[in-house]
C-alpha cells in the first residue's frame, strides 16, 4: 500500500476505552512525531505525555471531551524555533 492509499484510508476514532496505553506505544508515537521535518531541523517542540490527572487535562480544554486514556501535548519552543524568541 502506498503512502497516498494511507493517507486517504486516515479516519478519525472517537470512541476511546478505559484501558491504558502500552508505554511502548507511546514511545513509538513519540519517535513518529519528533521525526517530522522543521525548518533548519530546529526541532523546536517539547512534548508532554498526560496518563495521570488526565481528567484534570481535560476539564480545561475546550475540546476536551474525549475518553481517551493518555494525551500528548504537544508544545512549541520558540526559544528553540528559527530566528529564537522575539519581542513585539
């Protein structure tokens, strides 16, 4: 199967269970995610795994009504992003 056939087979779950997420699988999601490109391979993200207080996680968010059992947060570093932090 090609890359393009995955992409258009891509669906959205939103039907989660309780049960926990393997730390491996994390991982490996993980790994995919830091080997997206970024400009000048600044690699200026820094990202949080959620799978305690996870309900806490979600009361503040606004679309954060899924049950899922762990949550990565993904957060931008712009002192790391190119041309680092500026001020307005």
């Amino acid at each position: 199967m090609s890359t393009y056939e995955d992409i258009l087979k891509r669906r959205s779950i939103r039907n989660n269970t309780d049960k926990p997420v393997d730390k491996e699988v994390l991982v490996k999601l993980l790994k995919a995610g830091m080997a997206a490109p970024t400009a000048c391979n600044n690699q200026p993200w820094e990202f949080v795994v959620v799978t305690e207080a996870i309900e806490e996680l979600r009361s503040k968010l606004y679309h954060g009504n899924y049950n899922a059992p762990a949550a990565i947060v993904v957060c931008g570093n712009m002192k790391l992003a190119k041309g680092g932090l500026k001020r307005y």
